[in-house]
C-alpha cells in the first residue's frame, strides 16, 4: 500500500531529477560550445550592436578596421579608441562560418561614421 508521504517524495525525487537535468544539458552545453548565452543568439547581437555604437568619427585618422569574422563581416570599421574593445569581443567569438574577404583600399570618416573603401 502507498502511503501520502511516498507519493510526496515521488514528485520531490522527479522534480529534482528534472532539475539536475536541466542543469546538466546546460553544463554540456556550456562545456561543449564555449558559450551557453549564445545558442540564443544574444552574443552574436550583443556584438553587433556594439560594433555599431564604436563606428563614429570626426576625420579619417579617428576610424580604425579591424579583422573581423562571420558573422559580423570581413571588415568593422570602428572608432580608434573602441578598436581594442570590439577586436577582443569579435575574436573571443567561435565562428562558425567562413568569408572569402577582398582586399579594402583604406577607411574614411563620412558623415560622423567610419566607411572602408574598396
């Protein structure tokens, strides 16, 4: 015969079976792809938007372009003072994807933004 008491700890053990589940797809997840925030695409956004905020300029000398990778495109033209922050953003990203890139003529400041020249 099965007791209330032993039904209550059923549905604790499966709750609490489900959970350590969870949590485990989660740490594979982490472990396997070096990044569990962006199997939801919310890096890849992230960065993004940042190289978008780091492209302003008053003349040419202030843009810089950085190497970048798929997603975000062979080049990112961004604000001198910026570069070091968006390079380390797009090269601590796993790409997962390949470009064939041509080569750029240089970089200039149109319209407060920097703009590769091809």
């Amino acid at each position: 015969m099965v007791t209330m008491f032993q039904l209550k700890n059923k549905k604790v053990l499966v709750i609490i079976s489900g959970f350590l589940l969870i949590v485990g797809v989660g740490y594979f997840i982490l472990v396997n792809t070096g990044n569990l925030v962006d199997i939801f695409g919310l890096k890849e956004a992230n960065i993004k938007r940042e190289i978008a905020k780091a492209n302003y300029c008053n003349v040419a000398s202030d843009c810089r372009i950085i190497a970048a990778q798929c997603p975000f495109g062979c080049y990112a033209p961004v604000n001198k003072k910026e570069a070091g922050r968006i390079e380390t953003m797009i090269n601590g990203y796993e790409s997962m994807c390949i470009y064939q890139c041509i080569k750029i003529k240089g970089v200039d400041c149109i319209d407060n933004k920097c703009q590769i020249l091809e």
